[in-house]
C-alpha cells in the first residue's frame, strides 16, 4: 500500500476544500471497498479525507413525506431502520442481502453506491482493464466473465456494478444529493450510474470532489409494496448474479405503479422501464409478468459464459411480481 | 518506540499535507493504549502486532472470512478493512477481553460445551461475531431471512436459519458450521 495522509473534518466545507486542495485525494467512509483496493494497489491516494466526523449520519423523514438518508448512515442502521422497513422494504431487504453484518455495519450509503466493480481483471493491478488502466483492454470480454454484464455492455468494457442497495434506490426513484466546489446538485440513483461506453474508468456521473451527502426518497405511492430477491452462488454472502427490486400496485386485478430494477445484470442498476410499460394497466397475471420481463430483457446480449443470467433474471421478476402482486390487491 | 520512528521516509508525504502517520488512542478491552501507527496500519495489525493480542485472526484480510471480527463500540467489524486511524478514541474489544476473569463468556462456554471448533482458527471471530448477533436479535433488528412482515418491534427469535444467516460472515475452513448453530442457539437461551 502506498503511504498517505489521513486528515478527519467535523464540516462539510472543510472535507471538500481538503479535497479540491490535494489531486488524487480520496473521501473514507466505512473503507470496506476503498481499503480493500488500496491493499489490492488499486487504488493509492496520497491523502484520505475521513468523512466519519461529518454531520451526515441521520435517516430522517421529509417535510413530503418521503425519507433522506445522510451519506455516512451505515448500511446496517438504515437495513434496520423501522421507518425504512416499514415503507420501503425493498430498501432494507436489498441491505440485508448484501455483504456480511459485520460489512454492513461498516458500510455506508455513500459508499455502497461508489463501489466498484468485483470483475476480477479491475481488483489485479497485474492486468490490462479499461476501467483502471484507460485503454489497455478488456481481457474479460473473451476471460472470466461468468459474472458480468449481459445489457448495456461495451466493446471497451462488461462490468457489473455490485451493489445491492443501489437497485432498490433505482426501483424507489431516490435521488443522490451531491455537494462539490461548485455547490450542490440532485440526480436521480438511476442516473447517476453510468453505461461503460468508451469511457468505462467513469462509473458514475459525480466529479472529482464532489461529495454524495445524502440519498432522498420519495413517498411511496399509497399501497405500494416492496421487494428485493437476489440470486447467488450460495445461500449468503455473495454478490448478485441477478437481482430484482420492485415495488407494485395492485387494485381490481390490474396493475397501478410498477416500478422494477435489474442488479447483477448492467454496469448499473438497470430500471426496467420497457417491463413497467408492458406492467402500468395491466392485469396482474403470470402471463403479464413474463410479457414485462421479455420486453426489457430481450435487448440482453449474453457473452459467451453468462448466457444463464437471462432466464434467471426472467424467473427472479415474474416471481417477484407474482408474489408481490397477490400480497398487494386491494379488493383481495 | 518513538512516533519518530515510524516516520515515512522522506518525500513519499506529499507536501504540506500532514504526515503519513498518526498517534491515537483505542480502548481496548476496558484500557486505554496509546500508539503511534503508519497510516496504513490495519486495526487488526495494530491489535496484533503493536499491542500484542494475537486472538484475532488474520484470514484473507480483504473483509471475505470474518477470522479478525472484533466489537467496535460494541458493534462486530472485519478490523482487517479497518485502519487503525479511523478507530481514534473508539473502545474495541477482541476475543481476549470477552471474559470474565476466569469465568468464560457465555458464548465461550458454549463453543467449548458443544465442540464448535475443529482447528480452532476461525473461533476468536466467530464467538466475536455471535456475541454480537445476540445483541442484534435482542434488539430485533432484521436480518435477510427475518419475515419482512413482522413488525419492527421486539426480539427476532434465533431459529438456525436465523443463525446461519447472520453467521455468513464467518467462513469456517473446517466446516465446524453444525456445532456453531448448536453453540449460538445454546448461548441464545
Ligand atoms: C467480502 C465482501 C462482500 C461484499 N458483498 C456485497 C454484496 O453482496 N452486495 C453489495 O452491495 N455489496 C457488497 N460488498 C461491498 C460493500 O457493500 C461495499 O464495500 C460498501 O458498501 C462500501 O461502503 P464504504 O462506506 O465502506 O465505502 P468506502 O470503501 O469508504 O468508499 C468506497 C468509495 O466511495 C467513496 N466515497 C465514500 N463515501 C463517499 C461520499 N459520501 N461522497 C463521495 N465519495 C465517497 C470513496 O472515496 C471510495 O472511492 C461486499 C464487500 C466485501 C468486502
Ligand atoms: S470488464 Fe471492465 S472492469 Fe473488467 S476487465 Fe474489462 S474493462 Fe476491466
Ligand atoms: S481477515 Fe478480515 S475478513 Fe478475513
Ligand atoms: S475451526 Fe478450523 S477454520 Fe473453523
């Protein structure tokens, strides 16, 4: 590991100042994937700003009835939460399946959603990877690639991002907060993660020095029900080989809001909008749930090894949906 | 030693910023220790190899075993994820302090009582773990196979599948995982 300075901020200014001051400076939070990668020699800055005094902690309701969830609230606390378990359950599902207790008790929102990618060419400082060393290949394409992307991949890059918690904030349509240098700005978590393309060393759309001090939901539409499946190599503590959050209406039979995300699949949580389209009105049926999971999973082009992830996918969602469906009818 | 010492050899601090080493001090098991560590240094490496206590467990060291699981404030963590910087002013507490004196912990008793090891490696992590999974059940907080239905009020019952998730954490090379779930559930009543 390269050595660094440490330096640890009580405000929020301070923190990014520090940063703007020092190229190559990193922001610590829980350092479960940060640390992780500093020891792999993936990672070596010069200067890490802990961001664990920082008055970001807090899961609060909103004046609009929906719920902030400050940047440096540990994945555990927020899993735990009742307000979160009670209108948000995908949330706190998503948590639970992800990582270990002790992990999670490290973690935190922040940092779940910035963390990077487990292909196993980026964690080998031994290897070309486009996405740490820009332009040097891809040898996962034609490698070890039985975990990789299967929708929105490039020629430059076949990453998943691993996180758990980030497909359900997609399905919830919660919002990142960033504050940087040049102030604060809102993005919505299913944009703020990006397609490889050509320029896969970008995972998201923040900039040098911007600091994530929150996640904000919205209100969930009354009645709604949440869920979070993953499917693994064994029964915990392993990342997804697919996943699926959802959040549905049900009234009379037919289907009101849809929300449905994909984890395990993309270089990003990967909204669903082509399976809500085919879900909004319609009755709520197998028959429908496998029309919405075609619909959006027949743009999939598996690589050679990962084939498997499309009917596993398919299968998470049409059981997601039916389950969530006959738990939700408001005439039933 | 002397915080000097441990200095980082010129040049490798970058300029005016501070220095690649910190002085801090830890609660570890009810006393306070003050140590001076390169930055770099690892809760686990400052447990073991600054203050000499070796019951926790270095497995893989990238977060995958849970072997060097201590309580941070009470709170279970892989201290091999952690550096020992960010834990200034925290309380830990390993394996070693989990006793009484002389008198074991209950977790400890049980392990002992129903030959929850084999090679014993894993052990120190897995009774830190588990004496934090009773407190996290007690307290009801959920876990992955706890019925999202139930309400978020009041103790989650141990049943083993309850265990074995909540265990996930800590990988047993051996395979003990039989006789852990028997000691937990024991422990637990
Ligand atoms: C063995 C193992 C298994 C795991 N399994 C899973 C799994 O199944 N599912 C899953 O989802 N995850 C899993 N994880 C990953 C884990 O969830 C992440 O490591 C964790 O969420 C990262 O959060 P952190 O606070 O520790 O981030 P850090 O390691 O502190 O930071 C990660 C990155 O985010 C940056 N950062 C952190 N906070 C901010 C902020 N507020 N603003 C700007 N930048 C910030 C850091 O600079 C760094 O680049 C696993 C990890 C391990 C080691
Ligand atoms: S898939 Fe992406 S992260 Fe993996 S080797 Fe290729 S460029 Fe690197
Ligand atoms: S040594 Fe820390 S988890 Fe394996
Ligand atoms: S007893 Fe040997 S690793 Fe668990």
């Amino acid at each position: 590991m390269k050595p660094f300075a440490y330096v640890r901020p009580e405000r929020t200014e301070e923190a990014i100042d520090r940063f703007a001051a020092q190229p190559g400076a990193r922001f610590l939070a829980g350092g479960t994937n940060l640390v992780d990668l500093m020891k792999l020699g993936v990672a070596g800055p010069p200067l890490l700003i802990d961001i664990n005094g920082l008055p970001l902690d807090a899961v609060e309701e909103t004046a609009a009835g929906g719920l902030h969830i400050g940047a440096t609230a540990r994945n555990s606390d927020v899993a735990a939460h009742p307000l979160v378990r009670v209108r948000y359950p995908a949330l706190s599902q998503a948590l639970l399946a992800g990582a270990s207790p002790q992990l999670r008790n490290a973690a935190t929102t922040g940092g779940n959603l910035l963390q990077r990618t487990r292909c196993p060419y980026f964690q080998d400082a031994s290897k070309p990877c486009n996405k740490r060393a820009p332009g040097s290949g891809c040898p996962a394409r034609e490698g070890v690639h039985r975990d990789l992307a299967v929708l929105g991949h490039s020629a430059h890059c076949v990453a998943t991002h691993p996180s758990d918690m980030a497909v359900a904030l997609a399905a919830l349509d919660a919002e990142v907060r960033l504050r940087g240098p040049a102030g604060e700005r809102t993005v919505p978590v299913a944009e703020f993660h990006r397609l490889p393309g050509d320029r896969p060393d970008r995972d998201t759309v923040i900039e040098d020095g911007e600091l994530i001090t929150g996640v904000t939901l919205p209100a969930p539409p009354s009645g709604a029900r949440g869920a979070y499946r993953k499917a693994r190599d064994r029964a915990s503590y392993a990342f997804a080989l697919a996943s699926v959050a959802a959040v549905l209406t049900v009234e009379d039979g037919r289907i009101g809001h849809a929300a449905l995300a994909f984890g395990g699949l993309a270089h990003k949580p990967w909204r669903a909008h082509a399976a809500e389209e085919v879900l909004r009105g319609a009755p709520a049926t197998a028959e429908t749930y496998r029309r919405a999971a075609d619909a959006e999973l027949a743009a999939a082009e598996p690589l050679r090894d990962n084939g498997f992830k499309v009917p596993l996918a398919r299968n998470l969602a049409v059981s997601v949906l039916h389950d969530l469906a006959s738990r939700t009818d408001t005439t039933g | 030693m002397e915080p000097v010492d441990r200095t980082a050899p010129a040049g490798e601090t970058p300029e005016g910023a501070p220095e690649a080493v910190s002085t801090l001090t830890l609660r570890v098991n009810g006393t306070a220790r003050t140590l001076t560590v390169d930055n770099r240094t690892t809760l686990l490496d400052a447990l073991r190899d600054h203050l000499d206590l070796t019951g926790s467990k270095k497995g893989c060291d990238h977060g995958q075993c849970g072997a060097c699981t201590v309580l941070l404030d009470g709170r279970r963590v892989n201290s091999c994820l952690l550096l020992a910087v960010v834990c200034a002013g925290a309380s830990v507490t390993t394996v070693e302090g989990l006793s009484d004196g002389d008198r074991l912990h209950p977790v400890q008793e049980a392990f002992v009582a129903r030959d929850a090891l084999q090679c014993g490696y894993c052990t120190p992590g897995q009774i830190c773990s588990a004496v934090a999974l009773l407190h996290e059940a007690a307290d009801g907080q959920p876990s992955y196979v706890t019925p999202p239905e139930r309400s978020p009020d009041g103790p989650v019952s141990l049943t083993p599948e309850e265990i074995r998730e909540r265990m996930s954490g800590n990988i047993c090379r051996c395979g003990a995982y039989p006789n852990i779930v028997d000691a937990i559930e024991e422990a637990a009543r």
